[in-house]
C-alpha cells in the first residue's frame, strides 16, 4: 500500500480538524437568522483575557506534561524520550498541532456547541455530553492507532475520559473568562505535550487521562464562581443585532 507524503497527511489532517467549524459556518444562517457570522466569531475573542487564568491553564498542563514525562522516563529504554530533535522540528509541531486541532475545532465544538447545550444543561453536563460526542468524532483514529483487541478497548476508555475531562476543565476556565483563546490554549497544550513524548501510545492516553480526570474531578468539586453548575440562570445567548428587535 502506497503511503502519502507527511505533508498531505498534514493537509488532510488540517482539513479535517476544521470540519465543524466549516459546518457550522455553512449552517449559520439556518441557525442564527439574521445575525452576522462576523460579530459572532468576534464575540468569542471580545472579553479581555485574564493572564491569572492564562498562567493557571498553563501551570497545569505543564504540571500534567512533567509527570508523564517522568512516568514514561522512568519505564524508558531509550537515551530520549523526547520526539522533536530540533528548535526547528519543535516551531513545525507546534504550529501543525495548532492548526490541525485548536483552531480548527474550537469555534463549533465550543464557541457553538457548547453555549447552546448550555442553554438546556448545566456546563457541567453539557461539557459531558459535548465531550461524548468530540471523542466519538475522534473514531477514526482509533483504528489506526495500530491497536488491537484488548488494548484497543482500553485505548478507547481511556481517550474518551481523557477528552471528556480536559472538555470539563476547559469549560470551567471558558466560564471564567469567556474568550474562546481559553479553550484553545488548553487544546493546544494537550496535543503538543502528548505528541512531544515517545512511549508506549497506550502508557501516554492512560497517563494523560487519569491526571486530567483528577483535575476534572477537582475543579468538579471546587466549582469556583459556580462555573460548572449552581447558577440559577445562564444565559449565553447573542444579543440582537442594532436594528433589530427595535
């Protein structure tokens, strides 16, 4: 079987990761009569971002990332375990991590998805219900994880609490900030730091997935400023346009 070059896998992964998005936009209109596509992308970015959130997000993903790397270090063979082997090399992951996931997926499955579950749920719930379905929308690279039998069953279980508690952590710091760059850090992070690792795939979605669960758990518990449930009224919906509604 002939393999593509890494560039069009590249390609076609960026293409995919934006397929909500694009869905979304196509359907905009049908959704949101009268309102502009426009201001509601610029909605999502218009809160100005508070860096005690930003630095938070990022100790804690920086926290998750040093405990796996020490996890897998110490059941490692291998002089490095660390993927990239240049300055160069790191920029080129970076930035493809970045396109061919956070920018790609955020604007539907957050900025979209969940502010109208919101209207129903809880964030809580809806976070869970949202992150059911982003990891069901994952099912392709399930099969092609080189897995099989038992071990594929547990890569499944274990990619799906991993996305369904790093969907709750990212609404709690969304709700606390309400710019949608929240949820792309916390996305970015999560994809970089994992691919930045080489072990065993099946050590590192564990790993990743019982530590972003305690953090879910945590903040599940904590609930600052009631960010994930016990408001008695949320309200997320777009205001209307000048000129309408008048």
């Amino acid at each position: 079987m002939m393999e593509l070059p890494k560039w069009i896998f590249d390609v076609m992964l960026c293409v995919s990761a934006w397929s909500s998005t694009f869905a979304f936009v196509l359907l905009f209109k049908k959704i949101y009569p009268g309102q502009s596509i426009i201001r509601f992308v610029k909605d999502k970015f218009n809160s100005k971002l508070k860096f005690s959130v930003i630095l938070t997000v990022v100790m804690i993903q920086a926290l998750i990332f040093l405990i796996i790397l020490f996890l897998v270090s110490k059941n490692s063979e291998v002089d490095s375990i660390i993927t990239i082997s240049s300055s160069w090399m790191l920029i080129y992951f970076f930035f493809r991590n970045l396109f061919a996931g956070p920018l790609g997926e955020e604007l539907g499955w957050r900025g979209f998805a969940q502010i109208e579950l919101q209207k129903r749920h809880t964030p809580l719930m809806a976070s869970i219900i949202i992150g059911f379905w982003w990891g069901m929308w994952h099912l392709p690279i399930w099969f092609t994880s080189g897995l099989m039998g038992l071990d594929l069953i547990k890569y499944i279980l274990f990619f799906m609490i991993a996305l369904i508690s790093i969907k709750i952590v990212m609404t709690a710091f969304y709700n606390l900030n309400k710019n949608l760059v929240i949820p792309i850090i916390i996305h970015q992070l999560f994809n970089f730091f994992i691919g930045l690792i080489d072990g065993n795939l099946l050590d590192l979605i564990m790993y990743n997935a019982i530590l972003y669960f305690v953090v879910a758990v945590f903040f599940i518990i904590i609930n600052p400023k009631n960010v994930l449930y016990g408001q008695k009224e949320t309200n997320f919906r777009l205001q209307p346009l000048k000129g309408q509604g008048d």
